[in-house]
C-alpha cells in the first residue's frame, strides 16, 4: 500500500512540474515571437483595424459581404463553391 501511494504521490509533483513547464514554453515562444516580429522588416502589425473594409483583392473589389448576404447563401447551401 505504501508504494501505490507514493507513486500517486510524485505522480502530482510531476504534473505540477509539468504545467509550469508548460507555461514557462508557451511564454518563452511568445516572447520569441514578438521579438522576431519586431525586428523583421516585413513584421505582422500587432494592433491595426482589422475590419472588413480593408479586405479588397488586386483590382480594389471588396471580399467582405454582408451578414444578410452570408445567411441567405448559408440557407441555400451555396457557401462553398
């Protein structure tokens, strides 16, 4: 009895070594990516209005649609091509 217990014992350490390990990579890669992006010249903005009105192809057409738009095709079964 004494083993199993001890095994469900560090069984718990090493979960809680484990997820702050975790954390501890998530942030690390965060960090790394942010430098990256800072210091590349071509570098992903961070904050910027992503809103439909800068969505345009080549030609400057629009590839934003209206909600109404996207449900009636939805209701029709024609969102895919």
């Amino acid at each position: 009895m004494k083993i199993r217990y001890r095994q469900i014992k560090f069984k718990k350490k090493y979960r809680k070594q484990a997820a702050r390990q975790i954390f501890a990579i998530i942030l690390l890669s965060c960090i790394v990516a942010a430098c990256v992006n800072h210091f590349r010249s071509n570098g992903i903005p961070i904050v910027k209005d992503w809103s439909g009105q800068n969505l345009s192809d080549d030609t400057g057409d629009s590839l934003a649609i209206s909600l109404d738009t996207a449900s009636r095709l939805f209701a029709r079964r024609r969102t895919l091509p």
